[in-house]
C-alpha cells in the first residue's frame, strides 16, 4: 500500500475500515508479542524494536500497523495510549497491562505474559476448530445428500409408482421436494437472515442478550465449557493484572469489560462494590454458582499473602487443561446427536420410498 500512514488512520476512513476488516490473524498478533518481548530481553528500546519487526513482518497490515504505532511513539505517544488507537487488534487487557506495566518497570515480563496466553488462547481456538471439524462436514454432506434426494431422486422415483399407492409419508416427502424446487432461494435467504437476525440481537438488544448468556450457563454440558473458560480468564487476567501492579478494584472493572457474558459482566461489577465496601473476595463470591467452589476457596486462604499471583497462576492452569477436557466431553455429546438426527431424516425419505414400493408387491 502506497497510501501514507497518517491519511490511513487519521483521514481516510475507507482505507482504516479495509485494514480493520482484514486485521491480523491471532498467530500474528502472538508473534509480535513474543519477538517485542525478545527484543526488548536483547536491549533495545520501544522505537528500536518496533522498527526491526516492521522491517521483518511479512503481514501488510501487521505492518501498517506498526508503522502507525512508531508514528505515534514518534510523537511521545505512550506504546499503551497508541495501541488504543487499534482496538479492533489489540484487546483491553493488553492495552492496560502494557500500561501498568510502563508504569512499574516490568514491560518485559508483562510482554512475555500476554505472548504465552495469547498462544495459550491459539491452542484452544485450534482444539475447538478441530472438534467442530467432524460435526461440520459431517452436517454439511448430509444436507447436500437430503437436498440431492428431496429435489430429483424422490420424484423421480416416486413417479413410478400408482398414485393410489402412494401413502402419506410418501406424499409429504413429494410436497417437501417440491416447496425446496420453487423456493430454495428463499429458503437459503431465509437461513442466512436467521444467523444475520441472531447476531443483530445478541450485540443490540440487551433482553435477548441476557436470556442467551443465561441459557448457556445453565444449559447441561455446555455451562460446564462456559464457566471453565470464565474462570480460566477471571484467574489467568487477575494475576496479569495484579502483577502489573493494578488495584483489584481497578481490575475488576477491566475485567468486566473484557467479559462478554451479561451474567459474568454483572458478577464482576458486584464484586467491585463489594471490595469498595469493604468486603474481600471471598465473601463476594462465596454464595455465586458462576465460581467453582475450589476457586473459591483458594482465593480465601490466598487473598491475603504475597502468593496470590503464583496461586492464581496455577488455578488458571488447571483450569486451562479442565477447558480442553470439558470441550472433549461437549463434542463426544453432540456427535451421537448430530448423528441420530441425520438418521432419522434419511430413514424417513427411505421410508417414503420403499414403503409404497412394498405395498405394489403385497398386492401383486
């Protein structure tokens, strides 16, 4: 891209929303991380860093990035007030530990924490990705295979047959092919507002968005992934940010804004104004069922040692391996369920097939 830096992120709005919908992939942004980290290890300042992984990134808009961030910097613009300005890249929690960090004098070990749970968060993505693949291509086949049939082998089988003999199924299976022949367009469209519609609720419409985050920490098996992950992130961001030297008060209103989930959001407000009010974590959280009691508890004999962090790094560990077992478990749950559904709708078009098939013979 030939276009100036400073037109890219101050001017022209065009050209800033095509670099925010093309923004680096997770892999890019752990890579920076790490090698700003290793660079910052070796010696070299913010500016001297930042230049050698411009010149060494291989990803464009990495790269304009980047450039932007040494204009900034360039301008005795804070590394954390600039990296505010790509919200859509950089996270919350990392905009804030870096400028904790800054603060305190330990932007490296800060630098290194963010590259490890952002690989850490790489490797859960990549174990999701690959549970789902199965049941992905598994449902996609299978709807091709049920259209395929519904469209042009059902009625040109059926066709064969008297049309006295033809029984009821046979009948709803000939009016199903016939409403996907006229109509598959709008179906398809139909399908595609659903997921646009659902989307537009769950960011705009706060009701809905409450009753979903309620449902998923109640549903069976899944509430078992969602609260893991949550308590993965409450203890793995809590630690970062006491670390950082961030209040608990301080991090707790981060930490509400980085969770997306209304329940977990509205939980971590109410321990803010716990702690404000003179209560300790322990006594915030005791009577929650969003927290697992282990966690709990270790943060009650913890709370009041210099250990807090070493624990919490643990706990977070743990709960990080648990994530990937509760996954295993949600995924062996939905396969059997996925395939019985596909079963049932191949046995009912088979069904409506051979029974008027068995019926010409039986009077024959």
């Amino acid at each position: 891209m030939k276009v100036a830096i400073k037109e890219v992120f101050k001017s022209n709005f065009f050209e800033k929303l095509v670099i925010k919908l093309n923004k680096p992939k997770l892999k890019n942004k752990t890579n920076f991380f790490r090698l700003l980290a290793v660079s910052q290890r070796a010696g070299l300042g913010i500016m001297d860093s930042l230049s050698s992984l411009e010149k060494s990134e291989e990803n464009k808009w990495l790269r304009i990035i980047i450039k932007d961030l040494l204009r900034q910097l360039s301008q005795w613009v804070s590394l954390a007030d600039a990296m505010s300005h790509h919200t859509y890249f950089f996270s919350i929690d990392e905009i804030e530990l870096i400028r904790a960090s800054q603060v305190t004098w330990n932007l490296i070990e800060t630098l290194y924490d963010i590259a490890e749970e952002l690989e850490n968060l790489e490797k859960i993505n990549q174990k999701i990705k690959k549970a789902l693949m199965y049941p992905i291509i598994l449902i996609a086949v299978s709807v091709i295979a049920v259209v395929l049939l519904l469209m042009f082998a059902i009625p040109s089988i059926v066709a064969i047959f008297p049309e006295w003999e033809i029984p009821a199924i046979t009948v709803f299976m000939l009016n199903t092919s016939s409403f996907l022949q006229r109509n598959w367009f709008v179906l398809l469209v139909f399908v595609f507002g659903i997921v646009i519609l659902y989307k537009f609720l769950y960011s705009k419409v706060l009701p809905f968005k409450i009753f979903i985050d309620k449902l998923t920490v109640r549903m069976p098996v899944v509430s078992g992934v969602v609260k893991t992950f949550y308590m993965y992130k409450f203890s793995r961001l809590l630690s970062q940010f006491y670390y950082a030297g961030i209040s608990p008060i301080l991090a707790l209103k981060l930490i509400s804004n980085i969770f997306e989930n209304f329940e977990y959001k509205k939980k971590m407000i109410e321990i803010r104004k716990d702690l404000k009010a003179g209560f300790t974590f322990f006594e915030s959280m005791e009577w929650t069922k969003l927290f697992d009691p282990i966690l709990v508890q270790i943060i009650h004999v913890w709370e009041d040692t210099w250990t807090t962090k070493e624990v919490l790094d643990k706990i977070s560990r743990f709960y990080k391996d648990q994530l990937q077992t509760k996954i295993d478990i949600l995924m062996s749950f939905l396969e059997p369920l996925l395939m019985a559904f596909i079963a049932i709708i191949i046995g009912i078009i088979v069904a409506s097939v051979f029974i008027p098939m068995a019926n010409i013979v039986n009077a024959v």
